[in-house]
C-alpha cells in the first residue's frame, strides 16, 4: 500500500493543501509549530477513531473556519482507494466517512480497508503516568485488529459509570445492580479477551528484524489472569460474584473495583528482561518503537496489509546505533512511514529511500 495523495482543507493550520508523495517512507522536517505533527494527526484521522491527539473535532478546523476535510489516495498494486473524512460544525457537527466517493454507515468498513499506528512525543511519558495511558495505548492497538473493542470498552465504560451513580444514589435497588454487573461481566470479559489474544500473538511473533531491538508485553489484570485458566462464560460468572459481593466497599470508595478499566500492562526488553520502569528514557522509546513494529507486522500478517506507520519525533532520547537500527528496520517495510524531526540530517541513511519534505506555516515543499 502507499499513500500517493493527501488533501487538507481548513485543517488545523492548513487552508487548502495537496502533498503527493512519491515514495512509501517521508521525512517531514521543519520548525516547531510549522504543522508536521498535524499532517500525521489528519493521515491518523482516515482511520476510525479520534486520531493521535484525541482532540475535539471543532479543535481540528482553521481559525476562523466551521468545517475541515482529510481526503488520500492509496494505491495497492494497480487498484486505488480514495478515503476522505471531515466534518461541517454549522450543520450536524458530526464527523462522516467517504470510501470511493459515497459515505460510510459503520467505521468499521474503513478499519477493514486502512488502519495507522502511531508514536508521538507524549508518549514517551506512558510508564511515568498512570495505568489509564498505558491501557489506551494498548487499546488503540487492539481496536486496530478488532474494531468491535471500541464498541465493547464504550459499553463497559458506561455500565461501570451508571453502576457507580447507582451505589451512590440508590444502592438498595439489588435488580438494577444485578443488570449493570451482569453489563460490566459480559463486556469486561470480551475487552479482556481480546486484550490477551493481542498480547499474546505479539509476544509469540515479535517484530521480524536483527536490527531493532524486540519488546515483551505482560498484561496486569485480574480477568486476564482468570481467562487463562477458566473458560470466558465461567469468568463471566466468577466476575458477577465478585461485583455482587464487593457492593458495600465500592459504595464507600465511590469506584467499581474489578473490571477490564482496571487493567494494566507492563514492557519488558525481550532479550534482557529488564522493565521499562526501570530503563532509561531512551531505552522507553526503544521498547515503544519495538511495540509499533511488532504490532505492524502483526496487521500486515493478520490482513496482507499493513498499516501505515506516523512516527512523531522518533529519534527523540535514541542514541545513534538505535537511530540507525530503527531507518534500517523501517526502509524494509512497505507500507506508508511518515517520521518527523527539526532537523532532516539525523535521517541521511534514508536519503535514496524516503522522500524529504520541508513543512512550514501549513505548506509542504520538497526540501
């Protein structure tokens, strides 16, 4: 698959803009502030979801704007797909799909079609935050290969929400609690399912490539744990038993206590062993960046396709035999790889491989 045209209308700093690049891998350099990241945030747009920045979709249009528009074209062999997406905050304000010019009922059709992974500066962050980063991030990997996780983590989400309100407000109506638990079981069960079935595949099959360095993920979750010896409807049952008795306390503590919104996981180095927690920054990035390949081949093996790769920065904190690892892995991939960076000298390797692209104040120029 490549990406052989992009259109931005009144997009974030983008007034009306057309890039065509001719190669799978860009180099997009530029000052801070120039709109490089918000190139990768409208590619990540094509893909369901809210993008690499979750942002709200009035915060996506030009300053003075009502509406904005992302439309690419990719080329697999001799077949071409165009997707576009965009929204109009003066009419319904909702975000729409076009697949091949007619609109698009379920995202999921597009998931099937086109999907991005992402790395971005923020993130180096994940292991110093909270567990609630760490689950998204491997969300987002999850509803990349089963687009249904969204569907089964919104519906969790808002059984636990109402279990809560409930508790507080109203904690004797048993039928009530008894239907909301029964709710949380069947999707926190699905959730964790497919989280499990996500780590383990990338564990058995790392990240194909003598150069980079491979991760290990180890999910930390009470459900998880369960499905690894019982069958999913007996942890169904054994997780209803658990909210049913743990009523009292969580009406105190004003949270549900065991649920797939509890779950954590943890990176290991795959030859070392050694955690993240415990590594340094720059050995972070590595096991991140080991993490997105890994995952990519994943969704290349699982549908002849892989994703496309949008890598915000990243050769931040890496010393240069990995910088050098990570171009030599990604020149191998053949698949739409953008990379940002202030300066295009770190990614001289890649010089006969990529295109390089100079980005300032929204414009797009061959550098």
């Amino acid at each position: 698959m490549r990406l052989t045209r992009l259109a931005l209308t009144d997009f974030r700093n983008y007034r009306h803009s057309v890039w065509k690049p001719e190669t799978n891998i860009s180099v997009l350099t530029g000052q801070n502030g120039s709109g490089k990241t918000n190139l990768l945030e409208a590619v990540s747009l094509l893909a369901p979801g809210r993008g690499l920045r979750g942002a709200p979709l009035q915060a996506l249009c030009r300053t003075h704007a009502d509406h904005w528009g992302v439309a690419a074209t990719f080329s697999h062999g001799i077949d071409q797909t165009v997707l576009g997406t965009g929204a109009n905050l003066s009419e319904n304000g909702r975000r729409s799909f076009q697949l091949d010019g007619s609109s698009v009922r379920s995202q999921a059709e597009i998931a099937q079609i086109f999907s991005c992974v992402w790395l971005t500066p923020q993130m180096d962050r994940i292991f110093l935050e909270g567990a609630g980063g760490r689950r998204r991030f491997l969300d987002r990997l999850v509803m990349a290969l089963s687009p249904d996780h969204a569907r089964q983590m919104t519906a969790h989400e808002r059984s636990v929400s109402s279990r809560n309100r409930l508790l507080s407000e109203r904690p004797d109506e048993g039928l009530w609690l008894t239907s909301l638990e029964d709710s949380i079981a069947r999707h926190a069960v699905a959730a964790s399912a497919a989280r499990l079935a996500l780590v383990e595949s990338m564990n058995t099959h790392p990240f194909d490539s003598s150069d980079f360095p491979k991760s290990r993920l180890h999910l930390d979750c009470a459900i998880t744990q369960q499905l690894m010896i019982s069958p999913a409807l007996q942890v169904e049952d054994w997780l209803r038993a658990k909210l049913r008795d743990s009523r009292r306390d969580d009406r105190l503590k004003g949270s549900t206590s065991l649920g797939a919104h509890k779950a954590d996981f943890l990176l290991f180095d795959h030859t070392t062993g050694r955690s993240a927690e415990l590594s340094s920054s720059g050995q972070q990035k590595a096991m991140l960046l080991g993490v997105v390949l890994c995952h990519a081949a994943l969704i290349e093996k699982s549908r002849g396709i892989a994703p496309a790769l949008l890598l915000d920065e990243p050769l931040l904190h890496l010393d240069e035999p990995r910088r050098d690892a990570l171009l030599s892995s990604l020149s191998k991939l053949k698949t739409p790889v953008l990379l940002t960076g202030t300066d295009p000298d770190p990614f001289s390797s890649l010089i006969e491989k990529a295109g390089f692209f100079s980005v300032q104040d929204g414009h797009i120029q061959p550098a």
